[in-house]
C-alpha cells in the first residue's frame, strides 16, 4: 500500500528564525491549550488551541487568503499537535502550511529565544490522574449511573443515584472508601408506555432481580486502586477492587477505570463494565439455573457506567 504523501512542509527552527529574521510575511501558531502558550511560546506566535472547535472559524478570519503562509508548532518532536493542525488548513484548502520541526523542544534546543512565564520548566505533564493523599467527598450532584439489561429481543436502559460515597489514603499508597447506590431510585428509560414502564421497574424491584423492598442499597466497599503508570491521558489508567453487597449478599468485584485530575484539586473517574448478577442471588430467568425458559431468558451480565466526581475535605 502506497504511503500517503503529506499536503504540508517541515520547517525546520533554522529556517523558521531566517523568515522571522527578514521579517517574512506569514501566520505563527501555537497550537497548545492556553495555559501551556502562557508558559512558554515562541516570539510573535499566536495561540490558537488546535483542540478548540472554532480552530479553522478563527484561522479563516485571520486569513481568508489560502494562499497565505501558514507555520503551526506544537510540543515536542514526538507530539501530533502540530500535524493536526496542518492537516486541517490543507484539507480546508490552505497551500503554504508548515510545521515546525521539533515543535518548541526543537526550537529551545536549536537555543532560540521564547518567551512566557515558565521558561526554565518543561511544560506541564499529562499527569492528570495522579491523586493526592488526602481524603475525598463525592458531590453526588456530579455523579451518575447508568444501567443496561439485555435479553434475546433488545436491551432495557435505566439509571440509578448515587447516594454517598468517600475515599481516604489507606497506608503509604493505598485508598480505602465506601460508595452507596440507592436502588430505589430506579428508573427506565427506553419503554415509552407509561404503565408498562412502571410493570418493568417492578420486576426489577422485585426478589426476582434486586429484592429492593429488602435491601433498598447497594454499597461497593473500595479495597484498591491500582494505577498504571504508563497509560496515556483519557485511557483507562486504575483497576478498582472491592466488595459489592447487593441483595444481602457479597461478592468481590473488580473493573478498569479512567481517573482525571479536575480544577480545584477535584477528581474524576469514568468507569463502564459488566457484571454477572447471578452471583448476588439475582437468577430470574438464567440460563445458569433454569433449563427451560423460552422468552423469559435474560443474558446474565448487566452493563454499568458510571461517571463520579469526588472534591478534597479540606
């Protein structure tokens, strides 16, 4: 297969000081988010974030000229900031798009000047979901969950609330914590009738799925957070272990999970997984433990998603 030929030039610091030099007519851009240009940019560049959906509305007004030399930098020399960017002016019809070999890493190593207020710093590491050892609140407010029942026919939507949860550092690297789910607030969102909706919460309400009139919670009790120090931002970067209590009963439980840091030394975490209610006694219509059930076979595994954000106590 043909490797794609890029519709952009590399230009490399030298050459991009020689232009700046001669004082040569064209549009610099910084393509990083803004806190990182504050931090350090090259002279006369101009922040325009490559992430910001308005990226091409602004260029466009800047230069409606297509023909118009176009340079655009991003980090370093393994970083795709850049290569982003100028795919998007050449596909948008734009002639004379160059990126800067090296992005500001080969630009500071080439030893020309920059300005910015960190100059001296590398620029801040993707480090978001390092968490502090402190303690830490849900604001059950932010917080959601999501549930999804299969069977041969489709599939049943829903979510439930997350009444309370907490984390606090437990030994030199651990995290203990307790999160409660109120299974009375379920609720159904794909059956559109009315009384048949209220039917399906019922059942599920009931001894035959999640016994709710007996055991209204359902508490995940955090044993571990294990992080992987080598994941990329907005991958799946922590393994949660713990024990759920559901329907009286309780089994260990295990799931991957996206942890962000948040402004205001808040965290995020994101986490979708199944599991098998059969293991808390939930066995209405299983294959596992009935043999002949016709309509009434539900698939085992529920889908959850949950999003949580939890703030310091102090």
């Amino acid at each position: 297969m043909a490797r794609k030929k890029k519709r952009y030039q590399s230009l490399p610091p030298q050459e991009l000081d020689r232009w700046m030099e001669e004082s040569r007519e064209m549009l610099l851009v910084d393509t990083l988010p803004p806190e990182q240009y504050e931090r350090r940019h090259l002279p006369e560049a101009l922040n325009l974030c490559v992430f910001e959906v308005v990226f091409l509305e602004e260029i466009r007004n800047l230069v409606p000229d297509r023909g118009h030399p176009i340079v655009v930098y991003g980090d370093c020399w393994e970083s795709f900031e850049a290569a982003a960017a100028a795919e998007k002016l050449v596909r948008d019809g734009y002639q004379n798009v160059f990126t800067l070999e090296g992005g500001i890493c080969g630009w500071q190593e080439a030893g020309f000047e920059m300005e910015g207020s960190a100059l001296d710093c590398p620029l801040e590491s993707s480090d978001q979901f390092r968490i502090d050892r402190s303690a830490y609140t849900l604001d059950t407010d932010r917080c959601w969950l999501r549930w999804i029942g299969r069977n041969a026919n489709g599939a049943h939507t829903g979510t439930l609330r997350i009444r309370s949860g907490s984390i606090s550092p437990q030994g030199k690297t651990g995290f203990r914590g307790v999160f409660t789910v109120d299974l009375t607030s379920m609720t159904n969102e794909d059956v559109e009738d009315p009384s048949l909706r209220r039917v399906l919460i019922e059942h599920l309400m009931s001894d035959d799925f999640f016994f709710v009139h007996e055991h209204p919670e359902a508490v995940f009790t955090l044993r571990s957070m294990r992080f992987d120090p080598k994941a990329d931002p907005g991958s799946t970067n922590c393994e949660i272990s713990g024990r759920l209590n559901l329907r009286g009963t309780g089994a260990d439980l295990r799931f991957p999970a996206t942890v962000s840091r948040l402004p205001d030394d808040e965290i995020s975490a994101e986490a979708h997984f199944d599991f098998d209610r059969t293991r808390w006694g939930a066995i209405y219509g299983s294959g596992k433990f009935f043999r002949y059930l016709g309509m009434h076979l539900v698939y085992d595994d529920v889908t959850v998603q949950m999003h949580l954000v939890a703030r310091p106590e102090n």
